[in-house]
C-alpha cells in the first residue's frame, strides 16, 4: 500500500485553537514571574499545579516546557546544552531538554558553568524559565523524576529545598484488587493524601502564610468540571465518523494538566465538547473519508504532533484513541470532592496509566479498543521512555488474540526527533492497514 497522491488533511477541532492562547498566555505569566516578586516552583509529573496556584505560586511543569520546545522546534539549545554538560543522549528527552533549560537559565545569568561553552541566540527561550525557589518531585511510575530533580538541584548549587511525594506502583496483587477496588488501593490512598497534607506545610513554609484552602477548593471545581467536559466530548468520539481524535485530545492536555485552573478551563472544554456535539450531530469526522480506526499507544511525539495527524489523515485513519490522552489528566473527576479535595487528588495521582499492573493496564486498553471499535494499535516506542514502552508487546499479543486487532510499532520519541524515522512509520502503518484490509475480506 502507497500513501494517497491526493490531497488529504486532517479535520481539526476549531474550538481547540484557543489552546495555544491559553499556553502562551501561561508561560509569558511564568516568564514574567521574577519581576513581579513570585515564587517559583519546578516540578514534574503529578498535575500538583492547584496546590501551587492556590498559594500563588508560579508553577513550572518541566514535561510541559520540553513539550512546549518540542512543539516548536525550538528544543535545540536546550539539548545540546544538556549534552555538553554531560547527560547522555538516552536520559528521557522531557529531562534532558528541561535540565538544558537549567544549564542555558546559568549561563543567561552570568552563573558559574564552565562546562557549557555555548552562546545561545536572543530567540533561545530554552533560558528563559526563572530559576526555582523550591522543587517538588511527585512522579508516579518512573525514578527518572526523583533523579531529575536531584540533577536540578545540583545544577543550582544544591541551594533549592525539595520535597518528594512518594506515589507508590499498585501491584493489584490481593486477591480483593482491581481498578480502583481492594485493600491496596485504599491504603496507598490515604498514603499519597497524607503527604499530600505534609507538602501543603512544605508550601506553607516557604510562603510564610497559611495555605488559602477555600482558593484550592474554587479551582478544583473548576478542574472537575473542565475533567468531565472533556471525557463527555471524548466519550461522543464513539461516533462513525468520529468526530475528533487523539491529535485534537493531544492539543487539549496542556489545558487539563498544567495551565492555570480558571473558569477559562472550563471554557475551554465547553466549547470543545459543544463543536464535538455538534460534529455528530452532522455526521462531520475529522478525517474525511474514516476508513480506519486506531489506538494510539505511547506518549505523543511533540516535534510531530502536526505532522502525524496529515499523515495518518492521507490514510483515512482516525486515530480515535489512546493510552496517554485517554487514561490519565484527571481521569476519574469523580473522584473529587471539591469541598474536601486532597484525597481524590491523590488518587488521581496514582491512576497515571504507567502505574498500574500489567493486568489492570491491559484490560482498561482492552476496554477503550473495545469501545471505540478499533481496527489495529499503533506502538510509538518511545525512545528515552522505556517506563511507558516496557508493557507493549504484552499490550499487543493480548490485543491480537483477545480481540483480533492487528498491531504495528515504530521507535521515536518525546521530545528528540532525531530518534524518528518517517519511512519506517510509513512502512509499518501500511503493512497493517492492509492486514486490517485482508482480515476484512475474510470476515465478509
């Protein structure tokens, strides 16, 4: 199978446009934070941002700025500074670019780093981010994040306090375990709220003030509300044709993961859910001629965002779901109480879809292929993020023989795009469509 010669483009959203607004509105705030006398907080991982916001504090999500880079080609400086200083090329790329943002940010400010010899241009806004006043490390799944902020800190001269928030792997292995169910679960609850409660002194610590609850309280209504704004117009998505996909899901995470927790959220995937109602309604899709539909398995490559939603669009593909946008962002809003809202924080915490057993992952991906009527799982194996691709071969023999899904996997990465090979993605994409096309004929 060739890719189509004939014009085809991917039918995005409108209504998420103003996602990059919202995105630029948000770093320019961070940007500016130093001169309007903020605290600033780096963290990775755990969307902890409400807490920090709360307490007015300016929140960095390192993911979210490599992302951000990435997305704009602009990861460069950054990279090749955090190479220059000596961390290898294999460390997780999200890491790498955020720990070349420290590197640029010293040497931007005349700070001692004899090891990187590079003078970055005026546009570099790798060196842009203000330095942390405080580090918090609440990373499920993945040591990366613990080491990631200790190389932070040493970076600053191991002058920046740091709290960890442990949130602990569910193993799902009492005989009472399940999603969200068991003895297990209950415990690592109250485990993860309990420091949860321990990082709100940290904070208070550092503020001098008592932490604003009624302020945490208003913007996690507003984190719920936008929550199930988003799952009910991904739930429409079940539709033939569907009327959005992965990439327009990809665009809206910034808004439910790391932007600030206004009414402009809520806005946002009002809107969102209002042009997804509306779609079905008219039987619109956003690829023109669906032929296909797929389950899109590891975390986006950023560099490619675009790029992949034509490509897969001059396939008639619809790339209706996957793994990194539909099983993590505040997944289970209801989940959260707004009037007491550190425990379903917490849990959210934990439901990030690398921290579960294999058997409690397998079977929810199982579910959301079953429900979207999928017809083949792409693998992105992401290069620098062995935690997220570890399970996928085990994903995709259980896709194979419990559901007859065909499968295909090309390597690539986060936010280094070096690590993509265009004619490989292409070769494999087409050998499964045309084995979705044989099985077809078979079943006629």
């Amino acid at each position: 199978m060739n890719a189509p010669s004939a014009p085809k483009a991917a039918n995005k959203l409108k209504s998420t446009r103003m996602a990059g607004k919202l995105v630029n509105d948000y770093w320019e705030m961070v940007w500016r934070a130093k001169e309007e006398g903020k605290l600033v907080c780096w963290y990775e991982g755990s969307s902890i941002n409400p807490f920090l916001e709360a307490a007015d504090i300016v929140w960095v999500h390192g993911e979210a700025y490599s992302a951000m880079l990435a997305a704009r080609h602009q990861e460069g400086p950054a990279q090749a500074a955090a190479e220059e200083r000596g961390y290898m090329r294999e460390l997780c790329s999200y890491a790498r670019t955020h720990l070349g943002c420290a590197v640029n940010n010293q040497r931007h400010r005349n700070e001692s780093d004899s090891a990187f010899s590079g003078v970055p241009d005026d546009e570099d806004i790798s060196a842009k981010l203000p330095p942390p006043d405080m580090i918090i490390s609440a990373y499920a799944y993945c040591s990366t994040g613990q080491q990631w902020d200790e190389m932070t800190s040493r970076l600053f001269g191991k002058k920046i306090p740091i709290f960890n928030v442990s949130i602990p792997w569910i193993w799902a292995s009492g005989k009472d375990a399940g999603y969200l169910r068991g003895q297990e679960w209950q415990e690592t609850s109250k485990y993860v709220a309990k420091q949860l409660e321990e990082m709100v002194k940290f904070i208070e610590e550092r503020t001098g003030k008592p932490y604003p609850w009624d302020r945490l309280r208003e913007l996690m209504r507003n984190v719920k509300r936008a929550s199930e704004l988003r799952l009910e117009a991904m739930d429409m998505c079940t539709a033939r044709p569907a009327p959005a996909t992965l990439f327009d899901w990809s665009v809206s995470i910034a808004p439910i993961n790391q932007l600030p927790c206004t009414t402009d959220i809520v806005d946002y995937f009002t809107n969102v859910r209002d042009e997804v109602a509306e779609r079905v309604r008219t039987g619109e899709g956003a690829v023109p001629k669906e032929k296909y539909r797929l389950f899109f398995d590891g975390i986006m490559n950023w560099n490619k965002l675009g790029w992949l939603a034509e490509k897969f669009a001059r396939y008639d593909a619809a790339v209706v779901a996957g793994r990194y946008t539909h099983m993590a962002f505040w997944q289970e809003p209801d989940l959260i109480d707004p009037n007491d809202p550190v425990m379903g924080m917490g849990q959210n915490y934990l439901i990030c879809p690398n921290n579960h057993s294999s058997p409690i992952l397998i079977d929810l991906i199982m579910g959301l292929c079953e429900k979207y009527e999928v017809d083949g799982i792409v693998f992105h194996a992401t290069r620098t993020c062995r935690a997220f691709t570890n399970p996928m071969h085990m994903i995709a023999e259980t896709a194979q023989k419990r559901l007859g899904i065909q499968t295909t996997m090309f390597e690539g990465d986060v936010a280094d795009e070096s690590f993509y090979k265009d004619e490989l993605l292409n070769t494999r994409v087409e050998a499964m469509l045309e084995a979705i096309d044989a099985r077809r004929m078979v079943m006629v």
